[in-house]
C-alpha cells in the first residue's frame, strides 16, 4: 500500500530535492521504534515569585506592558478588623498589620511598616472576624489608592485590597 509522507512542501527526510512529497509504501514509512524508549514531557514548573512562593490564585501572566500589582505580606495584626458601611452602601472590612523590616547592620532595632487592609467582599468579614492584635497573619492582594471628599477637599489612602488572607498563629495570651 501506498501512503505519502508529507503534504508540505519542505524538505524532509522523505521528500525529494525539490521538497515534493513523495509517495512511499508502508513497509518504508518510517515507525517509532520499540527499543527507543519513550520519554514524556515534562510538565512546566508552576510559575513563582521571588522568593519562591507559587503564584497566588488569579494572578495571571504578566501584562504586556511588565506592570505587575501584587502583594503577599506576613504580619502581625495592631488594628483589629472593624466592618463598616460607606455613603454609597457597600460595606468594607478594614484593618491593620506590622510587618517587620529586615535587619540593617548599623541600626540599633528594626523598624517595622504599617499597612492598611482593606475588603469589599461580604465573606472576608465572617474570615477576619475574631482576629486579635497580635496575631501574626499572611495575605495577598493588590495595592489600591482609595479617593473621597472630606471636609478638607479630596483625600485620598493607599491600602491593601485584600485578596486571600489566612491565620498564621494566634497571639500568645
């Protein structure tokens, strides 16, 4: 029986000079072997941050542009969580956390950055509740400058929108 090899028109090893495909019986077609063994692929490392940590749920490749907005912090809460309404009904759970800098050879102590944690989603309230100062934290999410008019003029915050936020350990009593 006949069979062609190639229906493209480069050169292959079962093609002519001119890379015409030609038309060859089975018996010289050429088979896989079944003394090479076969080696599978392996599967892509997961993609992962800096310091190795897999990349958070819903962070997808980067944009074209390179701009990424991520944030994954461990702290230590100093501002219990408090919900509150705004004026335009949408309910908001905020807090605070410590996060410890790195140590600085020439500084007496360590400073520490205080960030504001901030979420729209009903069900983050029912996950932070409970939460006390001390606790010690990890969170993701994404940087967010927050605009209002307040008696002064407009002002305006940077916080942590929050992502996913889990309980790392409690604070010792």
């Amino acid at each position: 029986m006949l069979e062609p090899t190639s229906v493209s028109t480069s050169p292959n090893p079962q093609s002519d000079p001119e890379g015409r495909a030609r038309w060859v019986s089975a018996s010289q077609s050429p088979r896989p072997s079944s003394k090479t063994p076969s080696v599978p692929e392996p599967a892509p490392e997961p993609r992962t941050l800096d310091e190795g940590r897999p990349e958070p749920k819903g962070a997808g490749p980067e944009r074209p542009d390179g701009h990424r907005n991520e944030v994954f912090v461990v702290g230590r809460v100093t501002a219990a969580p408090a919900e509150r309404e705004l004026p335009s009904g949408d309910r908001l759970v905020t807090w605070r956390i410590g996060v410890a800098r790195a140590e600085v050879s020439g500084r007496r102590r360590a400073r520490a950055d205080s960030l504001t944690l901030v979420s729209f989603d009903p069900h983050m309230c029912d996950r932070v509740h409970g939460w006390r100062i001390g606790d010690v934290v990890r969170v993701t999410g994404e940087l967010r400058r927050r605009f209002w008019r307040g008696w002064n003029g407009v002002r305006s915050v940077l916080e942590v929108e929050v992502g996913t936020v889990a309980l790392v350990r409690r604070a010792e009593r």
